[in-house]
C-alpha cells in the first residue's frame, strides 16, 4: 500500500511540474504578441513533457546501476531537447520544423 502512494505522488509530481513548465509560455502570451502558442503547440508540448517524466522515472526505478542510471537519464534529457528544439526553430530541416 505505501508503495502504491509513492508511486501516485511521483505521477502528481509529473503531472504538476508538467503544467508549471507549459503555464510559462501561456502567461507570456497574456503580456506578449511574441509568444503565440496554439492549443495543438500545448498539446504537443504536454505530450513530450509528461512521456519525459514518465520515460525518467521507468528509469529510476528499473535500472539498478548508478551509470547506467545517469547515461540513460542524459540519453533522454538530450533527446527531449532535440525534439524540442526542432519543432520550435528546425535545427535539422525536418518538415515537422517550426516556422
């Protein structure tokens, strides 16, 4: 039972620190023109930061090696970044680039 209410704290946590990331960027369309994120922008933005957090903690708690652990968690973080950073500005061409 204590392990079930970890578990539901951590996915809270996700969930949380998710919707913290992705008010940033919607108060800064209350103060900006600049700032112009549609509903599929926050959807897909949701998407990649709670499959992130979820991606990190599958690993926290199935990898037992501490380098493992850290290679993987970079591994991650690294490639959340990418993708980031081609949907927002097209470092690599993609059609799936930002404009």
């Amino acid at each position: 039972m204590g392990n079930l209410i970890i578990q539901n704290k951590r996915l809270l946590i996700i969930f949380l620190s998710v919707v913290v990331i992705l008010s940033i960027p919607l108060i800064g369309m209350q103060f900006s023109n600049e700032v112009n994120w549609s509903v599929f922008d926050f959807l897909i933005a949701g998407i990649l930061l709670f499959g992130t957090g979820l991606a990190l903690e599958f690993v926290v708690k199935t990898v037992k090696t501490k380098n493992t652990r850290i290679i993987l968690i970079v591994a991650i973080i690294v490639l959340l970044t990418l993708v980031w950073l081609e949907l927002a500005v097209g470092i690599f061409g993609t059609p799936f680039a930002g404009s």
